[in-house]
C-alpha cells in the first residue's frame, strides 16, 4: 500500500471520527436542553403567559408539550381538558379513554380583522350562497368556508361571539369542530372538539370561558408598605394576589 494511500484513508477515518464526536456532542447538548426544560416544567406550580393585557396562570397538568415553555414561563401553548367536567386530561388518558372526549384549546390575541359571528358571515356571503339548516339552536351551511367544511354559528345574538368551523360528515370518518370565541376585545380562544358533542355547544363554550376565568389573574402583583408594631421603620413587600 503506498504512502499516499495510507494518507488518503487516514484522513477519511480522521474526518469521519471528528463528524461522530460532532453529532455526539450536540445529542448531548439536545439531551441537557430537554431534561433542564422537562425538569423546570415539572417543577413549576403554574405555567404564567400572557395575553395582550392579561396573565394567565395554568397548572402543568393541562400542558402536554413542554415547547415553548422557558423554566415556569411561556408563550402560547395547548391546553387539554376532558369534556364535560372540563378537567385535564393526560395524553395516555386520551389515548385510554377516545378522542371523543378531549377539548384542545389556546388562549390568544384577536386578529385585527376579527368580528362577530353575524358580521363574518356577512363578510363572506353565506346568506347569498343559502339559507342554512337549522341545529340545535344554530345555522349551518354546508359547503361553508371550504367544500369540505361547514360554517355554524348561534342563532341566537347574544351568542354572536362564538362561532364554529366542523367537517363535513361525508368526507371524515371522525369530523370535528373548531371553535371561535372572542374572550374579550383583545383576546380570543381557540378550540377543537369532536363533532359528536356540536349539540352541547353552549355548554362547552360556557365551561371553556369560565376556567379560562380561573387561569386569568385578577390583579397584578403589588406592593404593600408594612409598619412593624412599635417599629418606625416601614418595610415595602410584594403581595401577589389573584391565582
């Protein structure tokens, strides 16, 4: 074998050796990243993220993915309950117990385009294209905002902030709904249920709100000045109200 041979698969077996110590090395480093973020997530009390104006603060249990989540802190994540006593529910749980029942909703900002139910449905024409079918108190028009998918929304108006979006049961062996609701003029949450439970609208939607009520923090962190008895000194402390 010559010399420059030897050289040759040297060099291969030399840049292939310091390619496995590269790859080792950032494995190791995605291994440490992982396990320091589970660590923190698992740690926390309550995941805090905040919305436009608001604070919200979530227990770790109804979160099934750490992305996105830095030590106890996050921005925007999925939130997974169980349908219809709206507790969390695990991945495995879901998995043991059906889809069916699983809630999947986010808490986010409103687009700058976002309206009422009655207004978007004006907005894109439904009433020209036909009347809609009636149920359980909502209009439905089949096709809606595509062939695939129907456009539901409450006849009733004081429900005009909620609307929904759900397949066609021709073309889905299992349709679902997502859902729309504008929480607060800054704010909206999404969500995705099976169609199977369209029927409860009202009652999913109701629910929905009043534990994203629970999550929100009433009132910011303040301050308190605080007098020790027989003391002139005055001590200013952080009380944290709220969840």
């Amino acid at each position: 074998m010559s010399v420059n041979t030897v050289k040759k698969w040297a060099s291969i077996i030399v840049r292939g050796i310091g390619v496995l110590l590269l790859l080792g090395f950032l494995l190791l480093l995605g291994i440490y990243y992982l396990s320091r973020g589970v660590k923190h997530y698992s740690a926390c009390e309550v995941i805090e993220f905040q919305v436009a104006d608001d604070i919200f603060r979530v227990p770790p249990k109804y979160i099934w993915s750490t992305r996105g989540i830095k030590g106890c802190k996050a921005e925007g994540i999925n939130l997974h309950v169980a349908y219809p006593d709206m507790q969390p529910i695990t991945k495995a749980e879901s998995a043991t117990l059906g889809l069916g029942i699983e809630i999947t909703f986010l808490i986010g900002e409103r687009g700058p385009t976002s309206t009422g139910s009655r207004a978007f449905a004006e907005r894109q024409g439904f009433w020209q294209r036909a009347h809609p079918e009636v149920f359980h108190e909502l209009w439905v028009w089949t096709p809606g905002l595509t062939a695939n998918r129907q456009y539901v929304m409450p006849i009733d108006k004081a429900y005009d902030m909620v609307s929904f979006s759900c397949d066609d049961d021709k073309n889905i062996p299992y349709p679902s709904c997502r859902g729309f609701y504008n929480y607060s003029d800054k704010i909206s949450v999404y969500f995705a249920f099976s169609k199977e439970y369209l029927s409860d609208w009202k009652m999913i939607s109701e629910r929905l709100v009043a534990l994203i009520d629970g999550f929100k923090v009433t009132q910011p962190i303040r301050t308190k000045i605080i007098k020790p008895l027989g003391s002139d000194l005055a001590v200013t402390v952080e009380v944290k109200t709220g969840q």
